[in-house]
C-alpha cells in the first residue's frame, strides 16, 4: 500500500518522435497509448499523485525541429517537467533531488519506451532508494524498440528481478481506494 502524496507519476517521453504514427518512429499503438496516458493523467492528479512530465531534448539523436514536443499528453502547470538527454531520466537530471524535495518515495513509471527509456527510469529508481512500479498498461514500445510484442515482455522480467513490481492502472486505483480508507 502507498499514500498518495509520497508517490509520483513519472511520464516518460510521451512525444511526436516515439508516438505519432507517420513521425519517424511512432505506430497506432503508441499513438493509443498516448492517448490513453492523456485520458488517465487527470485521475491519477484527481488522487492526489504528482506527474513528473519527462522528455527527451538535447539529444543530437532527437532534436529535430518539434519532433520532441509531447504527443497526445500535455503536463499541465501543476506538474513538473524534467528534460533529460539520455535514457534514464535520473542521468543527468535533477530528478532524484526534486522527487525527494517533493517527499516522493513510491514512483510510478510509464511511458515510452519500456525497452530503454522506461526500463533504466524504473532501474535507476529502485537503485536511488525508490519503491518503483511499471504500470504495463501505460508503457510500450514504439517502431525502433520492436513494437508491443514479445519483445516487451523481454523486459519485465529483469525489471522484476531488480526489485520493480509490474503493475496495472486497475491495481494502481485498487490500491489507491484502499490508501483512503
């Protein structure tokens, strides 16, 4: 069980480049995806959950004009954004201080994509301290990483050997109503 308010959601790379079907590597499903993390945003701040909105920028790989702007899920002015150049959204970053600023101990991750950037987030977590959980339902893979096939599920079992519990939105809420009882 978590309390709300020493939780985070960590939003990761939920842009045009990894989720806009006909932009270099976005499908339908990752356009779905996005879709779906901009519908369910507003419950998880409704319960009292900060976002930590994360993007990639910087990365001579990504910047090409606005194709790391986000897709589909916008953070609004009560999130905090984090701009980070690499995979793991603790590599340099001031994420790590401002989660613990904040009174984050719990991180919820997910996002694009679970193959790198999603994966070493949650890794780099728990290796900070954090109790961390993917929440599967909100997190793929985009072209480049192989879709949402097997090869997602290649990923989960590391992750769980790390010490990240793979979780779904449903569980997540579940939890959350117990948390307020």
């Amino acid at each position: 069980m978590f309390k709300p308010e020493e939780t985070a959601l960590l939003v990761i790379d939920v842009q045009k480049k990894f989720c806009a079907p006909g932009v270099l590597r976005g499908t339908q499903k990752t356009d779905a995806m996005a879709r779906k993390i901009a519908r369910l945003a507003p419950a998880f701040r409704k319960a009292g959950i900060k976002i930590y909105a994360l993007r990639i920028a910087g990365n001579p790989h990504f910047d090409n004009g606005n194709d790391y702007d986000f897709h589909r899920y916008f953070p609004t002015e009560e999130d905090t954004e984090i701009i980070k150049t690499s995979d793991s959204g603790f590599e340099d970053t001031n994420l790590d201080d401002v989660l613990k600023i904040d009174g984050k101990k719990n991180l919820l991750v997910c996002g694009f994509n679970l193959c790198a950037c999603v994966y070493s987030t949650a890794a780099d977590g728990v290796a900070r301290g954090f109790k961390v959980s993917v929440i599967l339902d909100l997190s793929g893979n985009d072209r480049v990483c192989g879709g949402d096939g097997g090869l997602l599920y290649n990923f989960l079992k590391p992750l769980e050997n790390q010490g990240v519990e793979i979780a779904t939105t449903k569980k997540v809420f579940q939890a959350l109503r117990t948390a307020h009882k």
